[in-house]
C-alpha cells in the first residue's frame, strides 16, 4: 500500500515539469521544494541548462547568418572597388 502511495506522489511529481515552462516557473518549482525533495534542485538545474543551450544555439544562428551578411556586403563593395580601379 505505501509502495503504491510513493509511486503515486512520484508521477505527479515528474508532471510538475514541462519542456515547454519558462526558466521563472522552473526557479519557482525549485525554490518551493528547497527543504524537500532534492529531485526538483537536479531536475530544475538540468532543465535550465538545456534551456541555456537553446538559447545559445539560437544566437549562435543569428551570428552566423550576420557573418555572412557581412561577408557579402564586403564582398560586393570589394568588386566594385576593383571595378572603380579597372576604369581608371
């Protein structure tokens, strides 16, 4: 019966977090178990860390996309210099 009882409390508990949360319900979920259970400190701290890694991935993508925006425009200003040269 008190098998039973925990395995209860425990699916609930894994329901508590979603991939889809925002990192101030996370520290919140967190925060509200800091004398209890030590799960939601491990799974709180795994969660936001993917979700740093998200987030940098994204920026990550942004940059990049810049470089080669960048990389272009110097390219086209570059040609049309040398074009400039070539007239002269």
């Amino acid at each position: 019966m008190a098998e039973n009882f925990n395995k209860e409390i425990q699916k609930e508990k894994s329901r508590d977090f979603r991939i889809d949360q925002a990192p101030d319900e996370i520290l919140r979920l967190m925060e509200s178990n800091m004398g209890g259970d030590q799960n939601y400190q491990i799974i709180g701290s795994g969660w936001l860390t993917y979700k740093a890694g998200e987030l940098n991935s994204k920026a990550t993508r942004s940059l990049t996309f810049a470089t080669w925006v960048l990389a272009f425009v110097s390219g086209v200003l570059g040609l049309f210099t040398i074009l400039q040269f070539m007239k002269m």
